[in-house]
C-alpha cells in the first residue's frame, strides 16, 4: 500500500501528569472527543523485517498529520506577537479552532504473532519527530468565517512516543508528544496526546 490513514481526538496532558483540561490553561479547554481532532496521512509505509521473517520488523513512512484544536471558549489569538495573546472577543462563535499541520516522520518496531498476516495481534511502538508546517485560526458566525495564518507561538519542533495495537478490525493508535505545544517561554508549558483508529493498517 502507498498510502495509510488514521483519525482520533486530542487533548492536553503536562509534564506533571495531568491529563485533560486542567493540564492547561482555562481560556484554552478544548472540546472534549471532538471528531476530526486528529488526521494523519502516512505517504509511502516501508516495513523491513528484522527477525522471523517479519515477526519482529521496523516501520515508518512520511507522515502529514493534521491537528484541530477546537477551542471551547470564544477566544481569538492575536497573531504576530512574541508570546501568545488569548482575549475573549464576546462573539459567540458557531466553530473556533487553532489548526496546525506538520511533517512528521515516525519510526517504530513492530511486532506480530502471526508474520505475513493479519489475523494475528500486532504491536508497534515508537517514537517520532516533526516540523511545524502551517498553522492558521479559523472562526464561524452562520455564515461568516474568519481565517488568521500565523504561527501563534507554536514550537517549529515536536517529538514524542506513538503506539499501535491491531487485532483483525480493532485497530487502534495513540501518539503522546513529549514537546511543548508552543516555544518555551511563548506560551503555557502544556503537551498533546492524540489517540483514535487506524482506518488503513500499515
């Protein structure tokens, strides 16, 4: 396959253990289990075996992933300032979220009970690294959106640890940046985890 493809939520979690909306600040809750938090396309999967003729192997692919950040309070982020500004503008807004893509390149070990098949339970974990490589606001009122392309402060960089886990039609994966969201000293210290399910294996 040339392709592969996944889909999940996001949310926050803190180098201290905290998970969830109190791992970051109160104007910047997200929407709980928001469909679409999460899209990756990975372009061009490579496995190479390494021992029992692919009962242990190695796995990665060029990754674009895609996250939607949706926030839950009617904020705006200012563009082009040196550490991130949240005011509340006392719109109402019908959608308001802060996306961010990045290419991104994983790297994993895979392992499978039952080489050159898929009936048997498959394990993948690994760790990745990507760049920043668009971001941009967007605000709906009915029918009037607003657009804003900015960095907003985000890290250019992030790394972190993934995992899969399938077993015929359950599939499942979680990626947990070890990374700030935004550049030290630019914004609050909070990290993104991403979990959902592998729509096309690899």
């Amino acid at each position: 396959d040339c392709l592969a493809f996944v889909i999940g939520v996001t949310y926050y979690h803190n180098s201290d253990g905290t998970f969830g909306k109190d791992a970051a600040p109160e104007e910047l809750e997200l929407r709980v289990f928001r469909p679409g938090g999460h899209v990756a396309l990975h372009f061009l999967p490579t496995t190479v075996p390494l021992i029992g003729r692919g009962a242990v192997s190695l796995k990665t692919a060029l990754t674009v992933d895609f996250n939607n950040y949706y926030f839950n309070n009617d904020i705006t982020l200012a563009p082009d300032q040196d550490s991130l500004n949240v005011s509340f503008s006392g719109e109402n807004f019908d959608r308001n979220k802060l996306f961010a893509s990045y290419a991104q390149l994983p790297l994993m070990l895979h392992f499978t009970t039952r080489p050159g098949s898929e009936r048997g339970v498959q394990l993948s974990l690994g760790g990745y690294v990507g760049l920043l490589w668009g971001s941009r606001t967007k605000q709906k009122i009915g029918n009037d959106k607003i657009k804003i392309k900015d960095d907003f402060n985000l890290n250019p960089v992030r790394y972190g640890l993934t995992g899969r886990l399938s077993l015929r039609w359950f599939r499942l994966y979680v990626n947990y940046n070890l990374s700030d969201l935004f550049e030290e000293g630019e914004g609050p210290e909070v990290q993104t985890f991403s979990a959902g399910i592998n729509v096309f294996e690899w």
